[in-house]
C-alpha cells in the first residue's frame, strides 16, 4: 500500500529518448586538434564569412546613402519641347556611379598624399633631432688628455640654455 501512494505522488519518469549518442571519433578529434589543414580551412571559412558580411555592410551604407541622394527623374518624350530642347539632362545610374567612385578615389589619393607628408615631416624632425643629439654627445663626451671632462664645451652649452630659456 504505500508502494502505490508513493507511486500516485510521484510522476513516471519515462524517458522516451530516441536519439542515440554518437560514438566518439578520436580521428575527426585528432584531426580537428592537431591538423595545420584543418585550421587553414576553419580560417579561410571565418575570413570568407567576414568579407561577405562586410561587403553586405557596405551595399546596406550604399544603399541608405543612395536613398538620401536625390534620384534623377527623366524627361517624358511627351512633354519634351516639340524642338527637342530639354530643360535639363540627367546623368545616368552609370555616369553617378562613376562619379562617386572617382570622388572617393581622388578622397584617397589625398589621404596617401597627406600621410606620405606627414611621414617625410615625421622624418625630418627625427634626423634634426638625432644630428642635435649627436653633436652634444660629442661636446660632452670630449675629455682631456688625463681623462678629465672638457669644461669649455659644458659651459657653452649651459650658457646656451641659459639664454634660450631668458628669451
């Protein structure tokens, strides 16, 4: 009797799992842990995926960039003049393609003139710098012939300082 009130209180657990468990493959594994090729593959697969989503990106920029852009409307050969003179000529999808990409080349074009600037400006403040560095160096490294340090040089370029720093 009180097998069958602890039977009432407590639910069957009857599992109905009919999904078997794979049985472990130690080559996949092994392959998956230890191979070069498998790992080249994984990465061309993530870069693959990263481009195509980054290319997806950019047709979505394109696109909201297009929308904001105000489309070209055509002239109806109906209601052109009866001349032939048009008011005015839209470029075509084509023609405002090209346009954009030749502004954002002639954009780029500028940036890599800019940072080839900045780089020969960055240069040639680091050479002043090192020949500056260099040529006091020398003054202080000068010694006598006992191995005393040379004053002369020392006093200079404390004077120098002193004068830069009052002016």
């Amino acid at each position: 009797m009180a097998n069958e009130s602890a039977s009432k209180l407590v639910p069957s657990r009857k599992v109905t799992n009919n999904t078997t468990k794979k049985p472990f493959d130690k080559k996949k594994w092994r392959e998956r842990q230890y191979s070069k090729k498998f790992k080249v593959q994984q990465w061309e697969e993530r870069r693959r995926k990263g481009i195509i989503r980054e290319y997806i990106k950019e047709l979505k920029r394109s696109k909201a960039e297009a929308s904001s852009l105000p489309l070209p409307t055509r002239v109806n050969q109906r209601t052109a003049d009866p001349a032939g003179e048009s008011s005015k000529k839209f470029p075509s999808a084509y023609q405002l393609a090209k346009q954009e990409y030749d502004k954002k080349q002639t954009e780029k074009q500028q940036r890599r003139e800019e940072a080839v600037r900045r780089k020969a400006e960055k240069e040639e403040a680091l050479e002043k710098y090192r020949k500056k560095k260099m040529e006091r160096y020398k003054k202080l490294s000068k010694k006598t012939k006992k191995g005393q340090p040379v004053m002369k040089d020392r006093l200079e370029m404390l004077l120098e300082k002193i004068q830069a720093d009052c002016t």
